[in-house]
C-alpha cells in the first residue's frame, strides 16, 4: 500500500496554467509598482503621487501606479512626436513585422496577459482567454495586414503624427488593440 501511496504523491497537481502566481510575480518583478511606459522603460516612481490598483474580486491591492501629471502628458507626446519619422520611414513592411511580432508575443504570452486582465478588472479568466486575448492577437494580425496594403489600397495617405488615445477600465487590453494597432499600422505613433 505503501508504495501506491507513493505513486500518488508523485502525480500530485502542480499549479494550473491560469494560476495567478505568475502574475503576481510579475509585478513583484517591478517591486510592485509601476511607472508610465515611455521610450521603452517604465519612468521612476520615486517621489511621485501613486494610486493603489485593486483586484475587484478580492478587493486587495494589486499594485500601484503613477498619477499622471500634464507634464509625464508633454514628456510622452515629445517622446512619440520624435519616434514618429523614424516609425513612418520603416515602410509599411517594417511597421507590419512589427505588428506581426507584437501579435505573436500577445500569443505567447497569452495566459499571463489573460490572468493580469482577469486580476485588473475582475472579468471571468475565460472571457479573458478565451476571447479578449485572441481578439487582441487578431487584431494585431489583421492590421498588420493593412500596413502592408497601405500603400495600394489608400495611396496618398499619410500619417496624422501623434495619436493620443483612452481607453476604459472594462477591455483596457483589447481597446487598446483596437486603438492602437491601426493608428500604428498608418505610421502614427501613439499616447495612451
């Protein structure tokens, strides 16, 4: 009896792979504070005012986060307002490889972007995975595809420049998506 005991232990269940553990190792990983994501790297958080995000579910605090300030508003537009050329000079196939890659991280990352928007705004883990990360993914993969018909189907067209975007508490993932992926596919660059 002794060695099927044995056997048992070894076959016992280790975390499912929508375990929020890695989530909230993640944002452990960033002492559990975050900045504004500007020139890629979140800014400094010391000395600035901060908000406590909390899981809906449980009430308790997730992480906390830069209040923004009309001046990190002017430093993120100064920041895109430079990247703007060198992203427009790409040429649609350069803007739709990297569209293409962002779609296939959203993929591969895809259970912890599903867990972290399940935490943030309490939606079931299976809408979150099951259809708002897709969707994200399709959304990337389909405006890729525009940026590179850019050029045949909308000729003439060119960049607005910067694209300052908001987006709600509910789909803060996908309507980013939304946003986001056409305005850069086009050459713009964008504030969210």
């Amino acid at each position: 009896m002794s060695k099927v005991a044995d056997i048992f232990k070894t076959l016992e269940y280790g975390p499912a792979p929508e375990s929020a553990e890695r989530a909230h190792e993640w944002l452990r990983s960033h002492g559990g504070t975050l900045g504004h994501f500007i020139q890629g790297a979140f800014t400094s958080v010391e000395g600035r005012e901060l908000s406590e995000t909390l899981n809906p579910a449980t009430g308790q605090p997730l992480a906390r986060v830069i209040r923004g300030s009309a001046e990190d508003v002017d430093q993120a537009v100064a920041s895109a307002r430079s990247a703007q050329p060198a992203w427009w000079a790409l040429g649609p196939h350069g803007r739709a490889r990297h569209l293409y890659a962002l779609a296939r991280e959203v993929q591969r990352q895809g259970r912890l972007l599903a867990v972290l928007e399940t935490l943030d705004n309490g939606k079931p883990l299976r809408e979150s995975r099951d259809l708002d990360v897709p969707l994200v993914a399709r959304h990337l993969y389909h405006h890729a595809g525009w940026a590179q018909l850019m050029e045949a189907e909308l000729p003439g067209y060119r960049p607005l420049g910067v694209v300052g975007q908001i987006v709600p508490w509910n789909f803060p993932l996908l309507m980013l998506a939304w946003k986001v992926a056409p305005a850069l596919a086009m050459g713009n660059t964008v504030v969210l």
